[in-house]
C-alpha cells in the first residue's frame, strides 16, 4: 500500500505520524507471524488433548444412551398395566432425561465435524426421540380433555344451561377429530383407549343432558331416572346438584330408557300445551243467540250450534289424553319376551 503512494501521492508522505507507524508496520506484522506460529504450536499439542477426550465423551455418551433406553423401556410411560397418570409423570422425566442426552450429543457432533471425525450414530436414541414426540401429542390431548371435563364436571346444575352444554358439544367435537389426527402407533396405547372412550362417552352424553335442561322436564321424569339409576339424584335443589353426580348415574348403561323417558317428558309437554290452548279459548269464547218463536225464547243460533260442537268433539279428544299427563302408565314399557 506504501509502495502505490509513494508512486502516486505528490511529493510521497510527509506527515510524521505516519512515517513512524510505517516503519513499525514490518516489525509488528512480523511479531503477528510469530505469535500466531506460536498459537499454532500450542493448539497441536492441546489437539491431541481434545480428541482424546471428545473420543471418551463419544464413548460415554453410546454407553449412556444404550442404559437410557433400557430404562425407557423398562420403567418409561410405555410400559404396559400403568394409568395414563403415572405414564404422563414418567413421560416427563424421561423427557428431561433426553434433553440432557440431545445436547451432549449435539457437542460432541460439532467436535466431530471440528476433527474431520465421521458422526457417531444414536438409532436408540432417534427411535426415542420419536416415541417421546408422540408421546407428548398424546398426553397433551389427554390432558386437555382430563382438564376441561374436570372443570365442567364440577359445575353446579343451576350454572349450566341449553348454550353451555352446545359449547361442550362442539368443544368435544374438535377433540375427537385431534384424537383421530394422532399417529397410528398410539392407537394401542391404555391412554389412547381411555382418551378415546372418554370423549365418546362425551358425544353420546350431551346430546340427552340438553335434553335434560329443556323446560319440559318435570320432577316426575327425574324421579323415573332415579328409579332407573337406582340412585338418589340433588335435582330439587340445583344449586347443590353437580354435573358430575349426573354422570356417575351412569346414563349410557339404560339409554334407551333415558330416551323414552325424554320423549314421554316431550309429548306430554305437547299434550300440556293443547290443553292451555283449549283453556284459554273456553274463557274467552263468545255464543250468539236469537230470539226464538212468539215467547221470546234466546236459543244459540244455527250456525253457532254446529260450530260449536265442532269445537267442543276436537277439543274432548284433546283432553281425552289429559289424565295421562301425571299418570305413571304413560311412560313406556319394556314388552318381555314370553318364556319359550
């Protein structure tokens, strides 16, 4: 660079600053060479040092990652006859434990990359990596459920209503197909099962527990599901009635009956309803009379006669169904099979 000013700068540097730092420049570039073989020599004989021991660290590592999956195997979340509980706690010990495994095996790749060394391979260590993956979807879901039914199961019967339970219903929906989406290999895990019959359980459920909160279940259509349930249920004071005391009745074990129950609970609402409408059309109902021969008789008219009886037919056999209403018969009975 010197050489290119003094050829083009006019009259070459004068300033002495300058002037000195050029001089100095071969001296320290020279001690910069010397420093930096010195560094050199010091490195070559610490190489040796340093792959002595990445070569120990790689060795300890095979060994340390041959007893982890033992031990994965043999006290991990996938060992059979465990509550999804415990394998959900084991999961993420075994988690942590990996990620201690992961990142001295990643040193040790940088090291090897560093010397030129060929990567040490860890098949048990990737085939676990996989297995905790899915492992982690699983109960990520699972305990997604777990919380959400446990927060609702608390609730008491006077805070839920017809919208909530439609909430659940499509809350538990996006569940089953989250459930549907995991990988093929959990499908024979404990957890999947009892995951996956929770959630149907859940489905076939709320669809009757709305039904249950529609006004025209009465306390005698409770007191039949407490006969069936052979159970006492808190439903005369909702207040102190939980949604979890419903779902131990265990609804799905007599579901046919619980659905006569409800649309017994359904036509008698109607039957109810025909029969206000009858009322309230009598109370108000207007007759026209005349005035019939020389005695001045008042007579219903002709035409109001029939319109009457009209009336007065179609609304008897309405009320024809009236005493079925809080008759005990109304609710259907199960026809037994003749004895062969």
């Amino acid at each position: 660079m010197y050489s290119l000013l003094d050829s083009y700068l006019p009259g070459g540097i004068t300033d002495k600053e300058e002037m000195d730092s050029r001089q100095l420049l071969k001296k320290k570039w020279a001690d910069l060479i010397l420093l930096a073989e010195v560094k050199q020599r010091e490195h070559q004989k610490e190489q040796a040092y340093h792959l002595k021991v990445l070569k120990q660290d790689v060795k300890q590592l095979v060994k340390d990652v041959k007893e982890f999956r033992v031990n994965f195997e043999e006290e991990g979340p996938m060992v059979l006859g465990i509550t999804p509980k415990e394998a959900s706690d084991r999961l993420k010990r075994f988690e942590n434990e990996f990620e201690l495994k992961e990142t001295i095996y990643y040193v040790n790749k940088k090291g090897e990359d560093l010397f030129g060394l060929q990567n040490q391979e860890y098949p048990a260590l990737i085939k676990t990596k996989k297995e905790i993956q899915n492992l982690n979807k699983l109960y990520h879901l699972y305990n997604q459920v777990i919380d959400m039914t446990s927060a609702w199961e608390e609730e008491a019967w006077s805070e839920i209503d017809v919208h909530h339970i439609k909430e659940w219903e499509e809350v538990v929906s996006k569940f089953s197909d989250s459930c549907k989406r995991l990988p093929q290999d959990l499908k024979s895990w404990q957890a999947f099962k009892d995951l996956k019959e929770k959630i149907e359980n859940y489905k076939e459920i709320l669809p009757y527990i709305k039904d249950l909160k529609e006004p025209y279940i009465k306390d005698r259509h409770w007191e039949r599901l407490c006969e069936l349930a052979k159970k006492e249920l808190n439903f005369r004071t909702p207040d102190n009635f939980y949604f979890h005391e419903l779902l131990q009745a265990n609804l799905l074990e007599y579901i046919e009956d619980l659905e006569d129950v409800i649309d017994s609970a359904k036509k008698q609402e109607k039957i109810e309803k025909q029969k206000n409408e009858v009322r309230e059309y009598w109370e108000v109902a207007e007759f026209l009379f005349k005035t019939w021969g020389s005695r001045e008789v008042n007579i219903l008219s002709g035409g109001c006669v029939e319109e009457v009886q009209e009336k007065l037919d179609e609304d008897i056999s309405i009320l024809s169904f009236e005493p079925l209403i809080n008759c005990e018969d109304f609710f259907p009975k199960k026809k037994s099979l003749p004895a062969s």
